[in-house]
C-alpha cells in the first residue's frame, strides 16, 4: 500500500503565500507531523519516499523517527514551481493562480508539472515494489492532486468533489494496478488539534 501524504502546515500555508522553496514547517505544522507520525507508527511503513523542499523533510522526518524507515529524497516530488510568483500573498496575484493556462513566469506550466509528476509515479510505484511493508510518500498539495487524480484509480463522485488536501492528510493507495485510491484525504489523526493549532 501507498500511503501518500501531504506536508504539514507553513506559516506560509496560513498567511496565504505562494510558497517559497526554504519554507519550513510552523509551531502548528511540526505538531500535525507529530500526530501524523504517531499514526503511521501502527501502519507496516517499510520505506519513505519525500520531496526534499524543507517543508516535505521535517513532515518525513518525523515519520522516520517513528517508523524507523529510511527517508529517500526524490526532486520529482517538489510541489509546482511557480517561479517569480513563489512569496507573493494571493491576494496580491490579481488572478487565479491555478487557472488551466497560466504558465507563470521562470515557473513550471500545467502540463510540464503533470508530466513531471508522471515521472514521479513511475518512481513511486517502483519503490513501493521494492519496499518490504507500505511506502510512505511526503509531498505536497498540488502533486496529492496530480497523483490522485490522473495517476489512481477515483471514484468519479469523489473526483468532482476534490479541489486540494489538507495538511498532513493520508490517501492510501494500492500498489498494484489499477492503484485503486481506498481512503482519501483522511486527518483523523488531526482530530485532538483545534483550529488554531492548540489542543481541545
């Protein structure tokens, strides 16, 4: 089983930035990584595979100090590279930052970004081949979508329902085709934190 899993919180995230490469995780974003990580303690995580933008490595390192299972650093995971744009506020942009057409400037256009996250896959479904036990695979928003929905096998009902994930979100997916998607943008761990990043 693939066990594909979105970053926790930036300050980033909650400003409403376009995000920058060297973004780490906040306050609140460690302790989702903590919760997230405490869950895939019961799972049979063999390996884990994580986008090494920082945001990506603090999330798969706690998964690591968890499980046990040794992180694989893999660029084909970063998130869409929107180039001049990264660390502009979005309400500053003036236009719909995921418009089909946008190809934003010194950034990745819709289709290179899909294309590359095609190469992702295939590397993805290797290593889950490989690993003995599930693979985890810590990534980031946009290449969740990506995966889910041109990679896996979705139910229509939920594909027409899925604009983005939630941070630190589990979507299981198997690893044998057709990669049927068997839970989807799951935060149950997340239940014991509020809204504001405290605990109820």
């Amino acid at each position: 089983m693939i066990h594909l899993i979105r970053h926790g919180e930036t300050p980033g995230n909650a400003a409403r930035v376009v995000q920058t490469p060297e973004t780490p995780l906040s306050e609140r974003g460690v302790e989702q990584a903590r919760s997230l990580a405490a869950r895939l303690a019961e799972a049979r995580i063999g390996g884990i595979l994580a986008s090494d933008l920082e945001r990506a490595a603090m999330t798969a390192r706690c998964v690591e100090e968890t499980t046990g299972a040794e992180i694989m650093f893999e660029p084909l995971l970063h998130e869409r590279n929107f180039g001049d744009l990264r660390g502009t506020p979005y309400s500053e942009l003036g236009f719909d930052l995921f418009a089909p057409d946008l190809e934003p400037p010194g950034g990745e256009s819709w289709q290179t970004f899909h294309a590359r996250v095609d190469r992702a896959w295939q590397r993805i479904v290797a290593q889950a081949a490989e690993t003995a036990g599930d693979l985890a695979v810590v990534t980031h928003g946009l290449v969740c979508l990506s995966i889910t929905t041109r990679c896996a096998e979705l139910g229509a009902d939920e594909a027409a329902g899925l604009s983005g994930f939630a941070n630190t979100s589990v979507t299981m997916i198997e690893s044998e085709r057709p990669h049927r998607v068997a839970l989807l943008d799951c935060t149950r761990h997340l239940d014991h934190v509020d809204r504001e990043g405290g605990r109820v």
